[in-house]
C-alpha cells in the first residue's frame, strides 16, 4: 500500500488495521476477511468495490480509484 499511498497522496483515506487489535478483529467480522494482508476499497457510501486478499495489484487499485474520481 505504500506506493499506492505515494501515488493517491491526500485524494483518498487509506486505513490500516492491526487485526490483533479488538477494533481489528471486529472488522475483520464485518468484511469476511479471512487473510492477511488485505485490501478492501470502499466508494463514497461505504459499500465495498473492490477486495483483494495478499499483496494488493496497484494497476488494478489505482485503475478503480480514477474510475471513481
């Protein structure tokens, strides 16, 4: 995510969990996340477009991102 946090700058809120932390472990309840890492990217109502688990693709990331731009 790091290159992706380069790239988007300020455009967007990127968070990370720790999913050993009890905030972490709720959502990782709430999404169905089964794995680590993992990248989930939400639009502007909160509803998820994309879910990724491992290493997160940055062309495929990035192309969503300026779709919804």
């Amino acid at each position: 995510m790091n290159g992706i946090e380069a790239q988007v700058g300020n455009r967007v809120d990127i968070i990370r969990l720790d999913l050993m932390s009890g905030i972490g472990r709720q959502a990782a309840r709430a999404y169905d996340v089964r794995m680590v890492p993992a990248t989930l990217l939400f639009d502007s109502q909160g509803e998820i477009v994309d879910r990724q688990m491992g290493m997160p693709e940055t062309d495929r990331v990035m192309a969503i991102f300026e779709l919804s731009a």
